[in-house]
C-alpha cells in the first residue's frame, strides 16, 4: 500500500465548502448529455424507422455501432486528460474543443438530405451519430472528472451531485416540455405530433444550438477553479499502452469492478427500455404530446430527492441506498406495467390513467435521483481508495471506464429493442395508434417490463458485496491526508 501526496497537488487548499456559483456553473455542465439523452432516447429511432422508412434493426443497427465506436474513444481520452498539462489545466482543454463538432453534428444527426433511403440513410445516421457520440465524449469524460476534483468529503460529494442532478432535471424537463409544446405539439393535421416529419427539421438545429450553449458556459464558468483542482507533476507520455494500462489500474479496484460490472448490466436494461420508450408511450399507454407535457410534473419526485438523500446519507451507508433504489425501480417498473397487462388500470385515454402514470413516473424520478446521486457519489470515494492504493488519481479514467461499460452496453440495448421491434413486436411503418396488432402491443409491454429487467438481479448482488464504508472511507483520508502532510 503507497501513500503519494507529491505527484497530485493542488495549487491552493480551499477555505470552507464549495461555493454554491461553483456547484451552479459545474452542474450546467449535466444539459449536454441530457439533451442528447432525450433527443436520441426519445425521438431518435422513431424518427427513422417510422417517418424515414429505416428498418428498426438497421436503425439500432447504426446507434449500436455509433456507440461501440463511441466507447472505444472513452478510455483514450481519460488517459488524455489525466495526463494532459497546459495552463487551462487537465480537463477544460478538451471541452473547449468538443463545442463546435458537437453542436453541429447534433444538428445534422435529425437533418438528413432529402431523397435520403436504405443504406444511404443508414450511413447518414451511422457517421452523424458517431460524431455527435465522440465529440460529447471529449466533453462528458473531463467535465465529469472535475466533480471528483472539487472536494474530498464523503457528505459534500453527494451534496455536489446533488446540484447538478438538480440543475439537469430543471434543464431536462424544461428541454422536453419545450420540445412537446412547440416542436412536436398536437396539429389538425398530426393529432400524435411525432409524426410530424417537419418537426424534426426545426428540432435538429435547437438541439445542436443549445447544447454547444450549455458546453460553453460550463467550461468557461468553471475555469477560475482550476488552482483547486489535482494538478499532475509527473505526467506520462500519452498512448495506447498508457491508456490501457491506466484502465487495467482502474478495474483492479473490486470495488470499482463492482460498479463497473454492475453498470454494465444495467445499461443493457437502460439501452433497451429507451430504445422501447416512445414505442411504449405511442402504443402501450396511447400517450399524445399533451399528456406527455404532464411527465414535467415528476421534477417533484427529483426535488424530494434533493431533499432527503443528505438526510438519508446521515444515517445508512451509500451501499444500502443504492441497493434499495435499484430494486425498488425493478419492482414498481415490472407492477406497474404488469397491472395494465392484467386490465387493473384503467383503458388508456382516461384521465385517471394518465394522473396514475403521472405519478408514478414523479414517484420514479425520485427514487432514480437518489440512485445516481449516490452512485457518483460512491464512485469519487473509490478515487480515495485507489490513490491510497497505487499512488494514483485516475478521475479521467474512472469517468471513461463508466461511460465506456455504459455505452458499449447501451449498444447492445439498444441492437436488442430494434430486434425486439422487427421480430417480435412488428409495427409496420406509420401504423397510428390504436390500429397496432393487439398482440404486439402486449409482446412490447411484456418484453419492456417483464423479461429485459430480469437482468437487475445480478447487479443487486454485486452491489452487495460492495465494501467501501463509511468508516472506512474516514480511515483512508485520515491516511492520505497524514501522507501529504509528511511531504509538505
């Protein structure tokens, strides 16, 4: 075991916590990525397969690729920026450079040339996606790195990550109000407005502008923070052997492996479950762009969140929240969806089906925040441990090695709900709602809800054997903290 204070210091020590401009401006920084997220999430696969004529799997086919490439540049660049030394530091380098390709290749993934079909249209989406996916990549992976440089206090972290889970869900959900008020609303013409073909044309542009906005201001608002961020001394020489032994460094971490595998298998349920999402509101719940608006509602369940996961933090472990959230969302999403298989909900178009989804997607989005909040909580104090272990900070490349696991499982996700659409469900192109085969409604609701989750269950047991307590985390920066004491 080696304690290193010399290789990683700060230019200044802060005096008192992180002032809350400082938790504001970073948390800007989470709209980027939940943008895209709802963009493509939402609205991206539809768009192809039911407007543009894209096969579901050769559309999944293409996002599937797009982010296996995608994963493959995350590691790579949280080497980069672990190592990388100019007067803007480590990390702000790099998300200046990714705002202008990020923007525009967002605008042109939802603006393809007309004429555009088969496997023309396939490359169009294919190579618009990879650019918006490593371009955001050079931004996410530094940005998120400096959350695990701000502080080193196992109770401010969560509050941190509070802050920017709050700031994205404010962002998110006006992101998405907006897109449904005044992109995709109800028409005479289009009474489900995302078949408005033309809608999309407006929406690629506002999505490529104000994410490059939202990268901007982050970057440029966080810059006079760079005294109190690590500072590398040693820096190594970047390359491909550097980058992998850096993650090898990382994964030998058993707790790290453990969220690390534990991630894996829930991005193949998230994957999944996205790809379905707007299949699921059109179809299973016959959800219109008006009561879609109504989901807005569920900032309610993110604010309890910030309310009380400092309050809960007080008193269990980050271990047993985690473990909690998870299975509760497995359980209700599976009831939920299980009781409308059954006809105990009422038939969709009613208003009190609608107030049920409404709160139950608030009651989720409560207990989901408090899931991610802890988690990057979580992993900022395995940093801890891993510099008492190797004498590393490696927050660049435990950042890419959750967003690679992330990503190149999403891939799969995403793959396996275009399969699921083509093979098993079979909606055929512009089929409106309530004209769908009955039977391929239920396959959908079933596979949404009921088969993909099942996958759930071995991330529970990882989690379990997750060892990094609170007591624990005390003993390692008492040892850190006496090291660099020692070499000052």
């Amino acid at each position: 075991m080696s304690i290193s204070g010399q290789q990683f210091v700060r230019h200044q020590t802060r005096q008192g916590p992180v002032p809350r401009a400082v938790r504001f401006w970073q948390a800007i920084g989470s709209w980027p990525d939940t943008f895209k997220n709802v963009a493509f999430n939402t609205y991206l696969l539809f768009y192809y397969s039911q407007l543009l004529g894209l096969s579901a799997s050769m559309a999944s086919l293409a996002l599937a690729l797009a982010l296996i490439v995608d994963a493959v540049t995350d590691p790579l660049v949280g080497s980069l920026s672990d190592n990388l030394t100019t007067r803007l530091g480590r990390r702000h380098p790099l998300m200046y450079l990714s705002i202008a390709p990020l923007g525009i290749s967002l605008w042109l993934v939802f603006s393809p040339p007309a004429g555009l079909e088969g496997n023309a249209l396939f490359a169009w989406l294919l190579m618009t996606v990879i650019a918006a996916r490593v371009s955001l990549t050079f931004f996410v992976v530094p940005w998120n790195a400096l959350f695990y440089e701000f502080t080193d206090d196992y109770e401010e972290r969560t509050q941190i990550l509070t802050w920017r889970y709050a700031i994205g869900w404010i962002g998110g959900l006006t992101f998405v109000l907006a897109g449904w008020t005044f992109v995709f609303p109800s028409t005479a013409e289009f009474e489900f407005g995302q078949f408005n073909v033309d809608a999309y044309k407006i929406y690629g542009p506002v999505l490529g502008i104000v994410v490059a906005l939202a990268a901007f201001i982050t970057t440029h608002k966080t810059r006079k923070q760079l005294p109190f961020l690590y500072f590398n001394q040693a820096p190594e020489s970047f390359g491909l052997t550097k980058a992998a032994k850096d993650v090898w460094r990382a994964l030998r971490n058993r707790n790290f492996m453990r969220l690390f595998v534990g991630i894996l298998l829930g991005a193949v349920v998230t994957g999944t479950t996205e790809a379905l999402n707007l299949y699921m509101n059109t179809y299973f719940w016959g959800l219109k762009p008006e009561d879609l608006r109504w989901f807005g509602l569920a900032i309610g369940g993110a604010v309890l969140a910030f309310i009380f996961v400092p309050i809960l933090q007080h008193r269990f472990d980050k271990k047993q929240i985690l473990f909690v959230t998870i299975l509760f969302l497995w359980i209700n999403g599976m009831a939920f969806v299980g009781l409308r298989l059954l006809d105990v909900l009422p038939a969709n178009g009613s208003d009190f089906l609608l107030w049920l989804l409404v709160a139950n997607v608030t009651i989720r989005a409560g207990v989901a925040t408090a899931m991610g909040i802890i988690f990057g909580s979580m992993v900022a104090d395995i940093l801890d441990e891993q510099q008492l272990a190797t004498g590393q900070r490696q927050e660049g490349v435990f950042s890419a090695a959750l967003a690679f696991s992330g990503k190149l499982t999403s891939a799969v996700g995403v793959m396996v709900g275009g399969l699921i659409l083509d093979y098993l469900v079979s909606i055929p192109t512009g089929t409106a709602p309530g004209e769908a085969d009955h039977e391929a409604v239920i396959t959908l609701g079933i596979m949404d809800a009921l088969i993909v989750p099942l996958l759930l269950i071995p991330v529970l047991w990882l989690i379990g054997g997750y060892t990094l307590t609170r007591a624990r985390h005390a003993q390692i920066r008492a040892a850190l903290d006496q090291g660099q004491q020692q070499e000052q």
